[in-house]
C-alpha cells in the first residue's frame, strides 16, 4: 500500500465540506498544544474547537470512544480553563509541577473506569448504529476490529492525560505521546489520513512540552532556592 492509498484515495469519497471539518479541527488542534507546550491559557479556548468539530467527525466514523473523549476534552478544557485562570498571575500563564502519589492513585482508577465505560459502550454500538433501536441488532464485542480495541485504549489514556493537564502535572505529557503513538495507525486505517498526520506532529510537540515543562520546573524551583 502505498502513500496515495493511504492519505489521498480515502478522501475521494468525502464531501469538500467533510475535508475542510477535519483540516479545521486538525489546525486548531496543533494550536492548542502549541498554547500548551507555552504553558497559555489559549490552549482551551483553540481546542474546545477542534474538539467540537471531532465530536461530530468521529461520531459519524464509528470511533465511538474517540467521540466520547472529545466530548470529554471540551468538559475538561471548561475545567482546566477555569484551574489556569484561578492558578495564573496574568491569567495566561501557570506554573508546573510533578504528579502526587494521590494523583497517581486517581488517575490509574480513572484509566480502569474509562476501559470499563467505553467498551459497554462498544458493546451496545450496532443498537447505537441502529438508530437506538434493539430490533435487529446484535448486542457483543465481536464486531469490534482493532482499531476499535486501540480506541478503547487510548480513550482512557487521554482522559488521564486531560485530567492531568488540567492539574498543570508534568506527566500529563507521557500519557500525550504514548496515546498520539497509538493514533497514527489508528486513524490511517480508517482514512482519516489528516488526523494520523496531525497525531505525528502531535508526538513531535508532546516531547517538547515534556522536555519544556521539565526545564521550566526546574527554572522555577532553582530561583525560588
């Protein structure tokens, strides 16, 4: 399979309106981790727009627990917009630290809970697909191929990672990379070719927040000391 298979065939059978949602909410994406890596608050109000439009494209693609978590950012960036502004002297900036034990404890409770939810939720999708009808439709998991049992997983990885970004936590970046890693396929195998480019450059800035955040850590506590 080549590259035009992978990234331009897809798109054939999309609507231009279809391609510019997916092109809009890619850039607003890479925007919001840009604002983020910057330790800005921007990174809310540019994403709760990519996140809207994601909602609305992984619903209509069948990637039900990426639809969830979209759903899930724009809770969360509500919540994490209010955090930073509360944390921030400028109300721009804020400052990073380290993941507690206790914070440590919630987020693998929040990984094993999300696992749980999103794959009842893949369970009940052809009564979803149905039209929210059960006449018809098959109930179980054997429906599920792999991209929906990597969907599962990095569902539950980003919502520790939101949750932890929304703590201004350090770490919220590990489970960033490891999670847009997990996309890259993902998201070539059910042509979304934009996303699985836009995941690729989402892992490129992750490692630069993390190596960011680090040194800023490190910067504050050495003026401080």
């Amino acid at each position: 399979m080549n590259l035009y298979d992978l990234f331009i065939k897809p798109y054939e059978a999309y609507t231009n309106v279809q391609i510019l949602l997916e092109a809009t909410a890619a850039v607003f994406g890479i925007l919001s981790v840009l604002f983020s890596i910057k330790k800005n608050i921007w990174l809310y109000p540019t994403g709760i727009i990519s996140t809207f439009i994601y909602v609305y494209i992984l619903f209509n693609f069948g990637l039900l627990g990426d639809c969830m978590i979209n759903v899930y950012y724009t809770i969360m960036s509500i919540y994490g917009w209010i955090l930073w502004h509360k944390n921030s002297e400028d109300h721009i900036h804020v400052d990073v630290t380290y993941t507690t034990r206790k914070e440590w404890i919630y987020s693998f409770a929040l990984f094993i809970l999300s696992i749980i939810l999103v794959t009842v939720i893949y369970y009940y999708k052809p009564y979803i697909d149905n039209q929210f009808l059960m006449e018809g439709a098959s109930l179980g998991l054997n429906h599920l191929d792999w991209a929906n049992w990597l969907d599962v997983l990095t569902t539950s990885i980003f919502l520790v990672a939101m949750w932890l970004m929304a703590k201004r936590r350090i770490e919220s970046w590990v489970f960033w990379i490891i999670g847009d890693l997990i996309c890259m396929p993902m998201f070539i195998y059910k042509g979304l070719g934009i996303t699985s480019v836009q995941y690729l450059v989402f892992t490129v800035m992750a490692i630069m927040g993390y190596a960011t955040w680090i040194k800023s850590f490190k910067v504050k506590n050495t003026v401080k000391s």
